[in-house]
C-alpha cells in the first residue's frame, strides 16, 4: 500500500513537470483556507500564477479549452508563485518574475521532506497527498489531472477503515472546486453536499453553504443564495476569524444588489470591516470589484472603484482570475460611457486571459462583450453564439439574457 502511495504521488510530479499551464483564479474558498493568500506551501490557496505566451482566443471558437491542449506549456520555474513581504508600488510587477525561483525551491523542499515521510512512516498521509494534488491544480488549472487524482485518492481513502472522515470532507471539496471553474455547477454542488455529509464536526459547513451560496449567485438564483448567505452570516461566532465574515458579506452585498435592492447592498459592502482584508490583496481586489459592480448596477460610474481594484490585482502576476473580472466590468462601464476605445483594450485583455485560464463564465460574458466591437459582421455572430453555447452549456443563460 505504501509503495503505490509513492509511485501515485512520483507521477503526480511528473505530470505537473510535463504540462503546467499558468492558469489562476479567484473566488471559491476551501478548506482550512484560514491564512494570507499570499502566503505559500500553508493550507490556504496560493492564487499562483506562471508566465505563459497568450494563446489567440479568437481562433479558437468558444475558448472552451477543458478537453484540448490550448495552453501553452512552459518550464517547472513557473509552477508555483511565492510571496512573503510587500514591496513598494513600482516593484510589484517585477517581484513576480523573481519569486518563480523562490517558489521552485519551496517546492522542491516541500515535496523532498514528503517523499521521505513516506517511506518512513507508517501512518499514511492523506492530508499531505491532498495538499501536494491541490497545490499541483492551484497553480496548473489542469483539470483532468485534478479529477483523476482526486478518484485514486478516493479510492485509497475507502480502502483505510481508520482513516479520518474529515480527509473525505478535503477531497470533496477539491472536486467541489475543480467543477466549479468548469462551469459545472451542479456537479460542484453535489460534491459541497458530499463534504457537509462527512462534516462531523462541522468546522467546515459554513464555508460550504457559503461556497453553494456562490454557485447560486453564479446561476441566477439570488433568492437562494441570499438566504443561505444570510444564514451563515447569522452564525458569525462560529467563524475562526474575520476573514472568512468579510468574504461573506461581501457575496451577500452582491447577491442583494443583483436581486435589486442595491441600497441594501451598499450598506453591506460598507460593513465589511477593513482590518480584516487588510492582509489579503485578493479580497481587497474583491472588495472594490463587487463595490464597483453594484456602483454601475444603480447607474453610478463605478470606473474609479474598480480601477482601484484593478491596480491591487495587478500586484499578483498577470494570470489571475480578478484581472479577469475586473477588466471585464471595466469593459462593460467604458461601454456604458460611450468609450469604444478604453472598452475594446480591457475587453481584449480580458478575453485573453480568461481563455488562457478557462474561465467559462468570465468567457461567455466577454464573447458577447466583444461582439458589440464588430456590428454587422461574421465576427458579431460567431461572438455572440459562442456566447450563447457557453453560458447556456454552464446554466447561466440568464447572463445571456441579460446581455442581450
């Protein structure tokens, strides 16, 4: 049993060192994700990113990329971000280039004290094979490998009678997370209950109906996710630090205000406690995009806040879903002002990165967001179908609809 613990987490690597694609995203909150997101090899997600060329989304129909190699493939030395002190504005966006060594290392460290663990203790790890699978997913976005290794591990997890019942609440919610960057919602909330039921000691529950809460919001269904946001807000004591409050008022603030009551949803975002997201960029990125959104959402220009947000994401490297969503809205608000220019150079950006990323969601928006740059032409069409099959494909043709 331990032999072949070895070899599957051996081939791990070398599928990681094979074809890792710099994917990053933003959003979905995991299991004991309780620490700095800039923080590396801890139990929080890294929101990493690696360098890659960008591929031409345009030549490639829908961008719908989960089954196809479209990405590009680069070396090991950018597999993992790292990123321990703050710098200064101006040093940011060099700092990522530099850290690709530092996180390699770390790495490398990490999974040599791993392997060694293995072959000496007699207690097996799963929590360690966890962490090494979604580490490897973190920074590659390689769905397949993720699905796959998730079921062997499954499978080793059934065969232990003593084995920890929480270790099945970590996996779910790594299948939970996988599908749900798909698009595949249902399957992402079949697996968030799968990992309630093994809840034992619900220390996990609230982070999943806040999780579900998010697939919710992303389906249309702002009633629903309201009232299971409403429902974890209400258990605040139960939180192990604000962090994770912060992250859900700030989903309740936007489920509101898409639902229409945007004054509500001002209130909430005003509420958010900033002590607690000051250590985090990417909730403070989230913060002014979601304050944005709801800006533009009741007629104000929300181009000042989220360009605040937009500066704060771009101090992570360039791959990362935030961009994504923030340059998309930009988009939108350039749009919405009559300035086709500014619009078409973040709506460009966007779409490439969100292809490079497989972001399905982000993807079918900015389809038909760049369809409104070619009026009259075949590149309005196939724009504004691809959109369609996409959002439709994820159960978000109310976006469509919205859209249109």
């Amino acid at each position: 049993m331990k032999k072949s613990i070895i070899i599957f987490c051996l081939c791990l690597l070398l599928v990681s060192a094979a074809s890792i694609n710099a994917k990053d995203y933003s959003g979905y909150y995991t299991v004991e994700n309780n620490k700095p997101t800039d923080r590396p090899g801890g139990d929080d997600d890294p929101w990493e990113d690696a360098k890659s060329k960008s591929p031409n989304p345009e030549e490639s129909g829908t961008g719908d990329n989960s089954s196809s190699d479209n990405s590009t493939t680069f070396n090991l030395l950018g597999f993992i971000k790292q990123l321990f002190v703050p710098e200064p504005d101006e040093q940011l966006k060099d700092r990522a280039e530099r850290d690709q060594d530092l996180g390699l290392k770390g790495l490398e460290n990490s999974l040599s004290q791993y392997l060694e663990s293995l072959q000496t203790s007699s207690v097996i790890p799963f929590k360690k094979i966890f962490d090494l699978i979604r580490d490897i997913y973190n920074c590659s976005r390689d769905s397949k490998m993720a699905l796959s290794a998730y079921a062997r591990l499954l499978d080793m997890l059934k065969s232990d009678d003593q084995v920890d019942q929480y270790n099945y609440v970590r996996v779910y919610d790594g299948l939970a997370k996988v599908h749900y960057y798909l698009g595949e919602y249902e399957k992402c909330g079949h697996y968030l209950r799968k990992a309630i039921k093994f809840d034992q000691k619900h220390e996990y529950t609230l982070s999943a109906q806040a999780n579900l809460a998010r697939v919710k919001i992303k389906l249309g269904d702002f009633q629903e996710a309201i009232e299971l946001l409403e429902k974890v807000n209400s258990q605040r004591g139960k939180y192990s630090d604000p962090l994770n409050y912060a992250r859900s008022q700030m989903s309740t603030a936007l489920a509101y205000s898409l639902d229409g009551d945007i004054d509500r949803g001002l209130n909430i975002m005003q509420a958010v406690d900033p002590d607690a997201i000051i250590e985090y960029r990417l909730e403070q990125a989230i913060y002014h995009e979601y304050k944005g959104w709801i800006q533009m959402l009741s007629g104000k220009d929300p181009i000042p806040e989220l360009t605040k947000g937009l500066k704060i994401a771009e101090t992570d490297p360039p791959l990362n879903a935030a961009i994504v969503q923030i340059k998309r809205l930009l988009a939108e608000a350039y749009l919405n002002s009559n300035e086709s220019a500014l619009a078409y150079e973040h709506a460009k950006v966007a779409f490439s990165l969100a292809f490079q990323i497989d972001e399905k969601y982000e993807l079918g928006i900015l389809h038909h967001i760049m369809a409104q740059f070619w009026p009259g032409t075949n590149k309005e069409e196939m724009h504004l179908q691809s959109s369609k099959v996409l959002l439709s494909r994820i159960s978000a043709g109310y976006e469509y609809d919205r859209l249109r």
